[in-house]
C-alpha cells in the first residue's frame, strides 16, 4: 500500500512543481517561446536506467547510461516539431554527457555546444549550488535577441526551475528583474 502511495506521489509531483501561471502544450506555448527573452531548458530524451554506472566516464558513452531506439525518435520528433513551430535558435547547449549531446543532436536545431555548467550533479550535490549560479550567469549574459536551448539532466532543471521534468520535457523560463528564473511553460515530447 506504501509503494502505491509514492507512485501516486511522485506521478504528480511534477505538476505540482509548476508555477500556477504557466502554459502546457498549446498553440499559446510556440507564441510564449517566439517572445524576447524567453528560453528554453530540456531534460534529455528517454535513456532507460537511473544515474550513471559506476565506471562512469566522461567522453565515454560506452561507460554511460544512453538513449535507445525510443530516445533517439523523440529528440527528432521534437526537433521537428520545433522547426515546424519557426522558434529559431540562436545556440543550443549541453551538458557533456552523452545522453544530453545526443538529444540536442538528434532535435537537428544548430550546432551542438558543450556546457559543463549543465552537467549532471546527481552523484555530488554538493556542485549544485555552484553549477546553478554559473548557469544562471550565462543566462544573465545572452543578449537580447538571443533564443537559447539548454539540453541537460533533471536533477540541473530541477535546481534552475523549481521543476521535475519527463524525459525530453522542455521548461521555458524567462529571467525576472530580480534575477531569478521566472517559468512561462512547458512542452512534453509526446
């Protein structure tokens, strides 16, 4: 009876992380991300398993927890989607770990840049707070004009947004004028 109960907990404790005032899967959404300002961050699309295999090697996708087959289809479906929705990036960024590199990959919206600020802290929180600060320094850098798509893990969306993302869930988010992160909506990937 225990194990249901967390189940139900944690199915819903994704939307109960979401600000009351946001946009989910709507024609209202494209228009929410097409307005200045407003950026994207991604979980990476499915990659069966939980955290990272002992031998965990950066540079070493053999060593990592990967996309399959499922994965790799829901990247370019979003991605197709996406370009379909005329959101054009001016960057896409992502953590090192390959299952993140693959999914921006695969959404084939512009070259690819590695950002160890959206690597994955899961195994040592003790980055979070750092990583956070240094993610949101670059936001607070992008000029204006800048649309920027970050593909990363959930434990860095979480630590951004406030938000417990699905594989392949993108968050959209705009800086406040207080200097916090403000989200304005979410697309799933199905």
């Amino acid at each position: 009876m225990l194990s249901r109960a967390f189940k139900v907990l944690f199915m819903w404790l994704p939307l109960a992380l979401l600000p009351a005032k946001t946009v989910a899967n709507s024609e209202n959404v494209w228009a929410v991300w097409k307005q200045e300002g407003v950026h994207a961050i991604m979980r990476h699309a499915t990659a069966p398993g939980f955290g990272d295999p002992a031998h965990f090697t950066l540079g070493r996708c053999d060593t990592q927890r990967n996309l399959n087959d499922t994965g790799r289809q829901e990247a370019r479906a979003l991605g197709e989607t996406i370009r379909k929705q005329g959101i054009a990036l001016s960057a896409v960024y992502s953590s090192q770990w390959c299952r993140c590199l693959d999914t921006a990959k695969e959404l084939r919206l512009g070259k690819v840049q590695e950002l160890p600020a959206l690597n994955s802290f899961f195994r040592d929180r003790s980055h979070s707070e750092n990583q956070t600060a240094a993610l949101k320094k670059h936001i607070a850098a992008l000029g204006p004009t800048e649309k920027i798509l970050y593909v990363t893990h959930q434990v860095n969306t979480t630590a951004l947004t406030g938000v417990y993302p699905a594989s392949g869930q993108i968050i959209l988010f705009k800086l406040g004028q207080n200097g916090e992160i403000q989200v304005v909506g979410t697309i799933n990937s199905d």
